[in-house]
C-alpha cells in the first residue's frame, strides 16, 4: 500500500467517530448535520479538535479547536472568510456551501459555547 493510500485511510478511519456522533444540540439542526459532515473529521464531533487528524496534518490540535479562547476572539466576519477561502491546510468552502449555511455553521459554533459566553461581531 502506498503512503497516499495509507494516509487516506488514516483521515476516513479517524473521521468515522466523528460522523457517527450527534450531540443533543445537534438533533433534528440541519447546520449540526452540515458540520458533522464537513467540519467534524477534524475540529471533532465538541469541536475542541481531533488528536488524531493533528496529527495526521502535523499541526497543533489548538489550530482545530474552535471552541479555543483564540478562535472565540476572533470576529464573525473573520470566521466567514476562513469559512469560504479556507486557511492553511483547511480547504475552502465558499463554493460547496451557501452563504446561509455557512452562517448556519457559524451559529451552530456559537451554540456550542458555555453559556454567557458573548460572540464577537
């Protein structure tokens, strides 16, 4: 087996967990389904991160927690673009998904928060 083909497995079996599992927030919200399908492989199913897919794209789990004291700082215009363009290794999104539900995605982010956390505008 090749290492592009071990890599591959390495992402879609680290990845399964992930997709498998729904938070209580999550049931029945279409913009949880989107971020289960295409976020939770590697920010994780809490988006706090995947040790194993930071390790597998060599970076710090903290770049793949969204819930981090640095990505809460971070201004919902900001998030947006990272969102759509992409940024290092996360790949772009503005052509797979709409403007609604990236801003789904967003606000579904924001539900995960402890409560009485404020969101940057």
């Amino acid at each position: 087996m090749n290492r592009s083909s071990l890599l591959l497995l390495t992402v879609l079996f680290a990845a399964s967990p992930a997709l498998a599992s729904v938070d209580s927030k999550a049931e029945g919200n279409p913009s949880a389904a989107l971020y289960s399908k295409n976020c939770a492989s590697c920010h994780g199913a809490d988006a706090h991160g995947k040790a194993t897919m930071a390790k597998v794209l060599k970076v710090e789990l903290a770049a793949l927690d969204l819930l981090s004291a640095k990505a809460k700082d971070a201004k919902a215009e900001d998030l947006k673009t990272v969102v759509e363009n992409g940024r290092g290794k996360m790949p772009a999104y503005g052509k797979k998904l709409t403007g609604e539900e990236i801003a789904g995605l967003l606000g579904y982010l924001h539900s995960l928060r402890e409560p009485g956390e404020k969101k940057k505008d």
